[in-house]
C-alpha cells in the first residue's frame, strides 16, 4: 500500500500513513506457518485473479471468519464463498 500512497501522494504522506497503521491493533500472520492458509489463497487467486496480497487477505478473513475491510466495493464479487466484507470509503490520498 505504501508504494500506491507513495505514487499518488508523495513519501511525506506515505510515512505518515505507515505510521498511523502501526499505532493500529494489526495482527502479522506469517503465511509459511499455515499450509491451509496458502491454499485459500490459492484458490481466491485462481478463481478471481487476485494478486497474492488480496487473495491472503480474502483467505485469512475467511478462515478467521473476521469481517475483511476494502476500500474496493467490487473485491469479493465473484466469489462462490466470499468472506463478509465492508467497503470502507477511503478519502483521496492528498487531503490532509
């Protein structure tokens, strides 16, 4: 995410971001821990041409049974089994 912040808003507004998501209760999960996992996303990739980041996101909320917050309205469309999803409207990276 850093890198899109860091094309549409600059390294200033990137940093700050990255450091207002480490003050959030983020959970790091490694993926090489859990095999069932990988294969979640695997499956989210294939099916909807994911890229490796999305379809780990969709995969843990779905295994985790958590609610999976986008600011993309369309990301588990097309889905047979999406996890519950919110679509979080996300103000333009240049506002301050």
């Amino acid at each position: 995410m850093c890198d899109s912040v860091t094309r549409a808003a600059g390294q200033d507004r990137a940093e700050a971001l990255a450091r207002e998501m480490a003050a959030m209760a983020i959970e790091i999960v490694p993926v090489a821990a859990d095999l069932h996992l990988a294969r979640q996303a695997a499956v989210y990739k294939a099916a909807r041409g994911f890229s490796y980041a999305d379809a780990l996101a969709a995969a843990l909320a779905k295994l985790r049974k958590a609610e999976l917050v986008t600011g993309d309205p369309g990301f588990v469309s097309g889905l047979r089994s999406p996890p519950r999803f919110s679509h979080l409207a996300i103000p333009s990276l240049t506002a301050e």
